[in-house]
C-alpha cells in the first residue's frame, strides 16, 4: 500500500501557489465575514453589470477582485465547493467528493448526515437517529482553527448559516457553530454536534417568521418590467425549465402543487433539506430572511469576540435551488440577483456599522457556477449542444450486459457523473472486464469524452493546465464511483429531463468571484489565475493563525 500511495501524493494534480511577500497586510480584523453564493457564476458579473448598482457594484469598483478563480475539480457542486472554501484543499483529501456518494458496502452517503445520539438533531420533529456533523470530512476547516487557537487573551468566534445543512457544515467543520434551515418545520435549526440546545436568539428568530405558515407571496421585479435590465434573449423561455411558471413579477401560493411544476425527478444530493416551503426558498425574499437571520446572529452574538475575531460565514443556497429549476438565462435567475445586489448593499453597511468599518473585513465568493440550459443553447445556435440522460443510459448499459454476460442490474447508482457498479451481481473476479466493457460503451456515446475507471484515474498523472487534473483532484480511493466520466462542452450528462446543472470542468462551472473589502485599502483588480481553496489559507493568514493542516495552496497574491 506504501509504494501505491506514495508517488500519487508526490504527483498530486494541483498547481501549488507559493505566497507572495505583501508590501502591506491587513490588521487582524475584529470581524470576518464571508459570504457564499451558491451557483452564481462569475459570468453574471460581466453580463449584469450595467445594472448592478450597490453591493456587487460597492465591492468590484471598492474590494481585490480576482478576475480568475477557479474550483479545481471537475464536477463542482455544493458539498465539495464549500468543503474545498471551508479546509483549503481538494476532494482527494477532505473526502467530500459530491454531495453524496456511495460507500464500499454499496450504501447511500449523504455528507453531512450522522446517526451518532450525539449529533442528533435540534429540530422538535426531528426522528431518532437523525441527526448531522462534520464526520464525513477528512481534515480539519478554517473554523476548527481558529476555535483551535482561541486564547482568553485572543478569543475566535465562528458562526456557518445557510440553508443547506452541507454548505454550513462544509465551512463550519466540527466546532464552528453551524446552523441550517429544517424545512419540513420552516426554521433554522441545528445539532447536537455544536449547541445542547438550540440558542435562544435562534428560537426567537423562529417564531418571529414562520415561514411555514405563508400561503402567497409576491415576487416584485428590482426595476421596471419594460427596463433594459431584462432586454435578453430568451428571458422568457420557459420550455425547458422544470418549472414553467413565471415567479419573478408574480404572486403566486406558496404550498400548493401548481400545474406549472414538472414531475422531474428530484435530486436528494442537491435538494436534500429543501423539501418544504419549497416555492419561498426560490424567492429574493428567502435571501432577505438568511441576510436577516445573521445580522440577528451578529447582534446577539458579536460582543463574544472580544479583543479577537468573530468569524461569519453565510451561504446563500436560494441561487442555486432557483437556478437548477430555470437556468441562467431565465427572468428569475436574473432579477434574483439584481434583488441580491441590493440585499448585499444594505448587509455590508450592517456588518461595518457592527465590527467598525477598518475592523471588517468582508468577502464574497461562490461554491461553483452553473451551465446554460442545453436546450436553450441550441436555440442559439450552439448544435453541439446536449443533454445526456443518464437514467435511460444505464438501463441501457445494464441491457447490454444481461444480454452479452447474463449480469442483471450490474450499474446499481448514478452520481453527478459517476457509475457504482452493483456489489451485489457483479462478482469480484468479473469487475475488471466489466468495466472495460463499460467503459468502451461510454466512450460511444455522443458527447462524453473521456471516462475512467476509479483506479485509472488515481494512478494517472496530467499536467496543472490540464482539465483532467480537476477530475484526479476529486478522486477518493473509497468513495468515488467505479467510472468517472468527463463530457464535452456544453454536454449535460444528468438525472434530469429539464433544467439547468453545474458538473462540467469548464469555465461556466468552474469560474466564480473572489473579492474581498476592508476599508483603507486600495481597490485591485487581480487577472492572475488563482483557485478558490487559497481563500482559507489567505483569512488564517490576515486572522494570525495557522492554516488548516491538510491546505495545499499558498495565499492570495
């Protein structure tokens, strides 16, 4: 096992960035605050800016802005994004490789999820054994840290809010306080891994918005309807979204199952905690609340800090559950971040009128982008342009199989874009031909380009410049699928009939903002490539502590 592990380490795909010697350095801040924005690609920046007036505005003429970073693995989503944000490292070593896999013995993973009684959840209608921490991770985050480094001198607070349990858990790691969104129940909760009862602050917020008893809502376009704001192509094209309803510009109820929402499928890796006010989480207002629920976080909590830092995470998770349903080039999408560049205008004045304004430092960033529709493309002419279904493709290949080998149900889990083979039909002693066979099967199909098998993958070595790298960057030897398959651009391979993804290594995946804010620092505009996992390592550095133990990269220059 030594000689096998040794040299992968030593050829590990991933550019080392040697930090740079900075002429000036920012003061440890009393406050940090780092806001995720889940799916929002760095291509809306460009493609919005004439009408993004405030917060996105405020720091891209204002903050460092890094024009050119990049996630560095190949088939980004929420667990491995803000995994790679929360430790400073890839998949390889903090193990969260998808927002869930399937383990050796052929069971479901779902990051975040622990049965141990000391996990349990906070939540009153919460079931035995349910519960959530960071267990999953392989490595130590940012926050465990900090809280690691905490003296009495120096204290170190750290708060991780989202909607998602993943993103909070994925940023807070074992001993930040994480706090997610039950949505069965419409509040905020969490486990017993980070509080013995859930804070009284939390349980205020709670019963002063019950989310779960809203019956309508109206979405109110940012500008006028008639306004060059929303003077794109296919804004209006609904055809191939999972809902094709109009939201944005509209009032419409709130638990009912309108006749506009697809029977697709539901995907429990990226819609696992969303299930109940499942139309609100899709709104500018959903937005307002988590901005709303961590300014009360600050308000109640800010003081702990001290003469050290209060560290605060917040991941917008309502880009992305709206996004998936409509795509990027949809009215929704587009309005909600004109609606979110206000938000994060007036959230920005809070946190500096709370930490000081030289006290603050504030950060904006994003867990991965999002592709077009590729439906949508090829209505703008892109032929190449396809949506690769894997469910009837794995029937397909289990067909094949039973006909060819007289192996049933052989290919047992699809994962974002990955195979398990079933444990239980395929013998050990056939799985090496059954996988060749599979693989050369694969690569047939129109639009997949590559694909590899778990171990191929591991033992390969590319270049730093090369796409491949990111797929070997997101390679477990315990937990990836038996195939890993890398597409072509602009090819989706999914579970979905409509929407939109994000599982490609290609720039509108791969490329999100980085900036950061403190005032008395001049504005920079940064074109050097960079990966988004040197963010941790930069704040460990700014904050005057250690950087995760397992982080790969160098600062920011």
């Amino acid at each position: 096992m030594k000689k096998f592990l040794i040299p992968t380490l030593m050829f590990a795909c991933i550019t080392t960035v040697k930090p740079k010697t900075a002429t000036k350095t920012y003061p440890h801040p009393k406050l940090v605050v780092v806001v995720v924005i889940d799916q929002f690609a760095h291509h809306y920046l460009r493609k919005l800016s004439p009408y993004l007036c405030d917060g996105f505005k405020f720091l891209l003429q204002q903050g460092t802005s890094y024009e050119n970073a990049h996630h560095p693995h190949g088939a980004p989503s929420t667990a491995p994004g803000h995994a790679g944000i929360g430790t400073g490292t890839i998949p390889y070593d903090h193990g969260i490789i998808l927002n869930g896999w399937i383990d050796e013995r052929g069971n479901k993973i779902t990051f975040g999820d622990d049965d141990d009684p000391k996990a349990a959840l906070l939540s009153k209608n919460a079931a035995p054994g349910e519960g959530k921490s960071a267990r999953h991770m392989l490595v130590e985050t940012l926050s465990d840290r900090a809280i690691l480094s905490s003296t009495a001198q120096r204290p170190f607070t750290v708060f991780s809010l989202s909607y998602k349990a993943r993103a909070a858990i994925g940023m807070g790691g074992s001993k930040g306080n994480a706090i997610w969104f039950d949505a069965p129940s419409g509040q905020f909760t969490s486990s017993k891994t980070y509080f013995e009862k859930l804070p009284d602050w939390v349980e205020q917020f709670n019963k002063e918005h019950e989310i779960s008893k809203l019956t309508s809502m109206t979405w109110n376009l940012r500008f006028d309807a008639d306004s060059q704001a929303y003077n794109f192509p296919f804004i209006n094209n609904r055809e191939y979204a999972t809902y094709t309803c109009k939201l944005a510009g509209n009032t419409f109820g709130i638990n009912q199952q309108a006749s506009c929402l697809s029977p697709d499928i539901d995907d429990a890796d990226d819609f696992a905690e969303v299930h109940g006010p499942s139309l609100f989480l899709k709104t500018p207002a959903a937005n307002k609340l988590l901005l709303d629920f961590a300014q009360t976080c600050l308000t109640q909590n800010f003081s702990q800090a001290g003469n050290g830092t209060f560290l605060l995470w917040v991941s917008l998770s309502s880009l992305d559950m709206l996004g998936h349903k409509y795509g990027p080039d949809s009215l929704e999408m587009i309005d909600m971040i004109y609606h979110l560049d206000q938000q994060l205008g007036d959230f920005i004045k809070f946190c500096q009128n709370q930490g000081g304004k030289r006290d603050t430092l504030f950060v904006l960033t994003a867990d991965h982008g999002v592709e077009p529709i590729p439906e949508i493309l090829q209505l703008k002419g892109l032929s190449l342009s396809r949506r690769i279904q894997a469910k009837p493709l794995m029937k397909k290949m289990n067909t094949y199989l039973q006909k060819k080998y007289g192996i049933e149900k052989a290919v047992a889990y699809f994962k974002v874009n990955q195979f398990y083979l079933n444990t239980k039909t395929v013998p050990a002693h056939e799985k090496p031909k059954i996988l060749r066979i599979l693989k050369k099967y694969l690569l047939k199909q129109q639009g997949i380009k590559k694909v590899w098998t778990r171990d191929e993958l591991i033992a390969s070595y590319y270049r730093p410049d090369q796409l491949e790298c990111l797929f070997k960057n997101q390679c477990h030897p315990s937990r990836s699928g038996d195939l890993i398959c890398m597409v072509q651009p602009f090819t989706t391979l999914t579970k979905h009939e409509t929407g939109a993804a994000h599982r490609t290594p290609y720039n509108h995946d791969t490329h999100v903002p980085l900036i950061f804010y403190q005032e008395g620092y001049k504005p920079r505009t940064i074109n050097t490539k960079v990966w988004v996992p040197q963010l941790p390592v930069t704040l460990a550095h700014i904050m005057g502590i250690p950087k995760p133990a397992a982080a790969r990269y160098g600062r920011l220059p």
